[in-house]
C-alpha cells in the first residue's frame, strides 16, 4: 500500500510539473499541511477535500505572489494577467499553469505592438497565448518544441464577426489553438503534405478542439497582416512563424516570416514570435 501510495504521489508531481513547473514543488509542499488538515475531521471525503483545498490555496499563492517575484533573477517577467495596454491573455488558464512569462524585451515589444494596433484600429485588444515557463532555460513547454528561453510567444489572429462583419476580439478556439484558418482550393495545403509524411501531430489539434465558432467568426485579414508586419519591422524579432498559404494570401514580403516545418503544428491559428 505504500509502494502505491509513492507512485501516485510520483505521478501527480510529475504531471503538475510537466503542466506548470511549480505544480510538482507546491505539491509535495502540500503534503506537510496533510497532518494538520487531518486533524479537522474524522471524514475520509472531507479530509481529501481539506488536503485538496491546501494544494489549491498554496498553488495560488505561489503562481501569483511568489513566482513573478522569484522569476526576476532568471531574466522572465509575466505578461499582463488582465488587459493591460491593449494586451491580455485569451484564458487566464494561460496565467494559472504559469504560461505567461517572457523576457523583458519581449514584454516590450508585445505591448508595444499591441498599443500600434489599437491606435490603428481602435478597440483592438491583442490576445496572448503561450509564451514561457518562468524559470529554467531548456525546461519544455509541453507540446510545444522551443517555447523554452523567455524569448518565444504565440497570439492569437484577429477575427470579425459572421453575422455582422464587425470587428470582434474574440477567438474561435477557447485556447486559441486548433480552429485553423483553411487554405483555400488554390492555395498550399501545407497540412496535407505534412500529414502524407507520417506527422500525425501537425492537425492533431483540430480533432479535440470543439470547432462550434468557426462557422460565428471570420479571419480578419486586414488586422492579422499589421500585426504580423509590426512584429516583422521590430529588430529584435528574429523569426515570425504563419502557415505558408497565409504569408502568401497576406502578401506578407519579410524574409523573417517563414514556414515552421512539419516536425511542429498548423500555424494557421496563430502567429508565433520570436526574438533574436
């Protein structure tokens, strides 16, 4: 029964600290409050529930008072958790598995970027999605395959409303990932040629994400290319990642928009930047 009871115990670290690096930490922390919590009740269900209020209550104090104070000294800082100068994250899921950390000069030109393309098309909010974990050069954001030095962050494209063609800040995936922007019949249907090589994760996403807005939400071309040309202009930025039937549909020109390859995702949902 012990042995069991360790490779649980070893499960769910490692699979809070896959999912949020400080998951794992604050849950073996956790485990010294169980001799106090016991005492409060003689309820086995209660006693789970006290145990899992503890890990909760401790999580939360690490992922918004602690880390972005710890993070510092490893150069990441967090993105804004609410909106702030016209940038904010999609889900504050993103925030809560502490997905949200970059280097300063990432933050920099995101939010400037951001405070652009609101003065160009007023009401536009840029919504944020993956960016770093806050400590650890080299430790992996799961699944994604370089999201790992501070300096890479993906966002969100910009869509219009269906019914109205006005302009929406919302997304058609609750995570912004797996509702893609199809090519059309005379455009490079990059996913197929990725999925008849044998990459199976290159669409995988739009088979577990509901697709029930794609049809309520249009691609909004016009804000999407901006968006791609500020980052492009900015010299920090190193490489823009966009599926290839969208740098050409866009007409986008830098030489610093490029394919990704097959060995990662579909970028026809979102942009991905990264610094030199």
């Amino acid at each position: 029964m012990a042995i069991l009871k360790y490779i649980i115990r070893s499960i769910v670290f490692l699979l809070l600290t896959i999912l949020t690096q400080i998951g794992g930490v604050v849950y073996l922390l956790s485990l010294l409050t169980h001799r106090l919590t016991d005492k409060q009740t003689t309820k086995t269900w209660q006693k789970h529930l006290y145990r899992t209020a503890s890990f909760v209550a401790l999580y939360n104090i690490a992922t918004f008072l602690l880390v972005p104070l710890l993070a510092r000294p490893f150069g990441r800082v967090p993105l804004p958790l609410t909106q702030k100068d016209h940038l904010r994250p999609l889900t504050l899921l993103t925030c809560l598995l502490n997905r949200h950390y970059v280097v300063p000069a990432m933050k920099k030109v995101a939010i400037e970027t951001a405070r652009e393309m609101n003065q160009r098309y007023p009401g536009t909010e840029t919504n944020y999605l993956d960016a770093n974990f806050p400590f650890l050069k080299g430790f992996p954001l799961i699944p994604h395959l370089s999201h790992n030095d501070g300096k890479k962050l993906d966002l969100a494209f910009y869509y219009l409303e269906a019914a109205t063609d006005r302009v929406t800040n919302e997304a058609p995936s609750p995570i912004g990932y797996g509702v893609c922007e199809e090519p059309l019949p005379d455009e490079v249907c990059t996913y197929c040629a990725c999925s008849s090589k044998g990459n199976w994760q290159y669409s995988f996403l739009t088979h577990i994400i509901p697709q029930g807005k794609k049809d309520k939400l249009l691609f909004d071309a016009s804000r999407t290319k901006t968006l791609a040309e500020l980052f492009a202009q900015r010299e920090e930025v190193e490489k823009i990642f966009i599926e290839p039937h969208l740098k050409t549909r866009l007409h986008l020109q830098s030489g610093k928009i490029r394919f990704h390859g097959c060995q990662a995702v579909r970028h026809d949902d979102h942009l991905h930047i990264q610094l030199k």
